[in-house]
C-alpha cells in the first residue's frame, strides 16, 4: 500500500466514526499529533519499554476477533509503539483529510535530504 492510499484508508475510516463531520482545524490537528508524541514521551520515562516483546505481539496478532478488544487493550494499549502508531494514524488522517500527497513529499524530501551534508550540518 502506498502512502496515499494508506492516508485515504485512515482518513476515510476516520470519517466515517465522525472525525470528520465538521471542517477540521490544522492547528487543533498538528496538536493532536504532538499529544500522541508527547503521550510516547511518557511511556517511555514511566517505564523506559520502547518495543513490544514478541510473545504479546504473536497474541494480540493472533487472537480472534471478539477477544481481541480486551486483549489488545491489556497488553498493547498505551505502550510505546501504540502511541506512535497513533501519531502516525493521526499525521496521516491529516494528510487525507487535507488532500496532501504524501508519496510526492516523502519521495521529494528524501531525494533532497540525500544532497544534505553530514547531519545536515548539525550536530544532532
């Protein structure tokens, strides 16, 4: 799946649970993306976790449909890839909802970024 195709995905799932029922503001919607970032921020100083062991991956992937409600929320909500997942949901709902064409700056920006010196000239 390209990236507008996933960002048309997430968009329209989005409308239809009523995200998009009236016009979005982009400011309100850059800050949900930096809830999510900063909600991250806080999964990782609370208990330092970055990746989901593979045992509870394999479950929550694993489990049928109707436990998987209730066994996705006790072990993986709210850790740390969740809250980037939902970063990313929301960067590309914003994108889908906007009508920005994602594949064109992704690609476009990468081929900038590989003409950019070493850190782009900074030190980190």
């Amino acid at each position: 799946m390209n990236l507008n195709k996933l960002s048309e995905h997430i968009y329209n799932a989005n409308k239809a649970k009523g995200f998009w029922d009236e016009e979005r503001n982009v400011g309100e919607t850059l800050m949900l993306v930096v809830t999510e970032l900063a909600e991250a921020m806080e999964v990782h100083r609370k208990t330092g976790d970055i990746r989901l062991n593979s045992a509870a991956m394999e479950t929550v992937s694993g489990v049928s449909e109707d436990h998987f409600p209730s066994t996705f929320v006790m072990l993986a909500k709210d850790t740390f890839g969740d809250e980037i997942a939902d970063a990313l949901i929301r960067l590309f709902d914003l994108a889908g909802g906007f009508g920005i064409d994602l594949d064109f700056h992704v690609s476009q920006k990468l081929r900038y970024n590989a003409t950019r010196e070493h850190k782009h000239g900074k030190k980190y």
